[in-house]
C-alpha cells in the first residue's frame, strides 16, 4: 500500500507543473479570450458544428434589459448567464413561471426587477473574471439525461473531460449536492466521480476530503454506472481541441435528455482535483501524448489512443 501511495504520487501532476509545461507551453494567452467568454467559445464550436446550448438572447448593454419582460414571453424555461463567468457564479436556472414573476430551480420566486436586476450586475461585471463590463446570456434549459439525472442533487450533472493535444487522457463527472447549492462545483461541496476512460463507467466518488459510494442528500449510489453515448462523449472533446488552439483544455459536456451530447464550456486552466478523483496522476499520460505526438492522427485515432494509454497506466 505504502509503494501504491508513493508511486501514485510521482505520476500527479503538481499546479507549478501545470502552469509551466503545460499552460504556458500549449495555451497561446491571445486564445483565453475565446474560452474565458461563452459567447465566443460557441461561435468557435458551431463553426465545426459541435452541439452547443441554444441561446435565447444576448444582453449587450443597460438600455437593452428593458426588453426582457416582453421578450421572456417565449421562454417557459430558461438559464441566465453571465459570458465571462466562472465557477457558476451570476447563473441563474429558471424552471416555471407563477404570479406575474418567475420559479427558480431552488424554488425561489422572483419578480421581473429581480431578473432585470441580475442582468444588469452581470453587464455590471459583477460575476465576471475581471471585475469589469460582461454580456448576459440568456440560453435554453438543459435537463439531463435520465441515467445521470439521480447522481446529483437538483443542479445538472456534468462531465469534464481533459483533453492534452487532441487526445482525451482523463475524464470525471461532477454532480451537485446541497451544500454546494445545487451547482456541479468541487470547490463549493459538489461531488467529484472519476470515470475509467476505456469503458465509461464511474469508478470513485469524493467530496472534499471524505470518499463515498452514495450520495450524502439523495443516497443515490455514484460507483458503477455507465455513462451513456461515451464514446460520442470522448469524440465531442477531442474535436474541441481542433475549435480552439489550445493544447491543454478541459471540455465540460453533458447529457442532454433531449438532445445528447452538448458543450457546456471550455477550460484554458483546468484544475488537478480530476487526478484525485481517478486516483491516477497525468504525468505518465502526459508523456505518452508527447512521445507519440498525435497531431496527424485522425479523431477516432487519439480517442483511442487517450483510452490506450489510460489502461496501460492503470494504477
């Protein structure tokens, strides 16, 4: 156990690590304006017709809130956001409408001012990465997949995949529980599932520091499932790669019930929580990628490739 532990912890990649031979190295910093923003990271895809979340409306400037009220006539349901957000902070999930306002997905009802209100902190900047004028996106609802629907707690499970030059090499689903609030979020008390990249299935859960098998709020169990359409799952981030030119990203999918596969967003700076969750480190697999140097290969080809190398590391 004890030469597991050790040599487990020559393979994780370390953020300084990160930083230098990898962001540095493969993200030109001209390119994180693409994906820091939502807005641009959608055109990118559609121009490789990748499957995006339909937008509704784009809010650009104060004067154009006063249009919300009339223009939210055609929406039953509805997710605003702000383009340069991160964390799934300034997000907020509209699921019905009751009282001349509006039911969030928490249950919380809001009046139209509260909305309107929220739209201008977003062009405020408010929730943005820098603190400074942002764009409001008004997008359609996703509801997940039935066979991920009971992993989380209300918010919409999620998929991060890791993609290094093209390749998928690591892959985890993130779901919600109650103490992060309804949001697929590590950081703030979400669940973290890692996913063996050969087969699709959920391999290890953790939250924080504690390891489960179920989920603390709904006891739904988290190991073992098959994430359904995997393999579409695994070609959809790769492809992503070729959308934007950066080397090293982090693909966030989900599974729509209604339309499959879909791009939440992209990372230019991916955490390292993926390692732990999957109880392997990247280093190995970083350097098999570079060692083969995958940039001729076809996209089936470094699907296969990234699955190859994840079994061959196996812990």
């Amino acid at each position: 156990m004890i030469g597991q532990m050790r040599a487990l912890a020559r393979q994780m990649l370390g953020l300084n690590r990160r930083n230098t031979d990898l962001i540095a190295r493969y993200n030109p910093r001209h390119q994180f304006q693409v994906v820091d923003n939502k807005i641009k990271t959608k055109a990118a895809l559609t121009v490789l017709h990748l499957p995006v979340v339909e937008t509704f409306m784009v809010y650009r400037l104060q004067r154009d809130i006063a249009r919300f009220v009339e223009q939210s006539r055609a929406w039953d349901e509805f997710v605003i956001k702000p383009a340069q957000g991160t964390g799934g902070e300034g997000v907020v999930i509209i699921a019905g409408k009751s009282n001349d306002g509006f039911v969030a997905a928490d249950d919380r009802w809001m009046s139209a001012r509260d909305l309107e209100s929220h739209l201008s902190d977003i062009l405020g900047g408010v929730f943005s990465l820098n603190q400074r004028y942002d764009e409001a996106l008004i997008e359609r609802r996703v509801h997940a997949h039935p066979a991920l629907a009971p992993l989380s707690f209300r918010g919409l499970p999620d998929i991060r995949v890791l993609v290094f030059r093209g390749v998928p090499i690591m892959a985890m689903v993130r779901v919600a529980t109650q103490a992060s609030r309804g949001r697929a979020n590590l950081h703030l008390g979400g669940i973290g599932i890692g996913i063996d990249l050969t087969t699709g299935m959920t391999t290890h859960a953790l939250a924080g520091r504690q390891w489960m098998t179920h989920h603390p709020d709904t006891r739904a169990v988290l190991v073992g499932h098959t994430i359904p359409a995997w393999n579409e799952i695994l070609t959809t981030a790769a492809r992503c790669a070729d959308a934007v030119a950066l080397g090293y990203i982090g693909v966030d999918i989900t599974l729509d019930a209604r339309s499959g596969a879909c791009v939440l967003e992209l990372n230019a700076r991916p955490g390292l929580l993926i390692q732990l969750v999957n109880r392997r480190g990247l280093r190995p697999l970083i350097a098999a990628v570079e060692q083969q140097s995958p940039d001729a290969l076809s996209v089936g080809d470094r699907v296969r490739f990234g699955q190859q190398q994840y079994a061959r590391h196996a812990g």
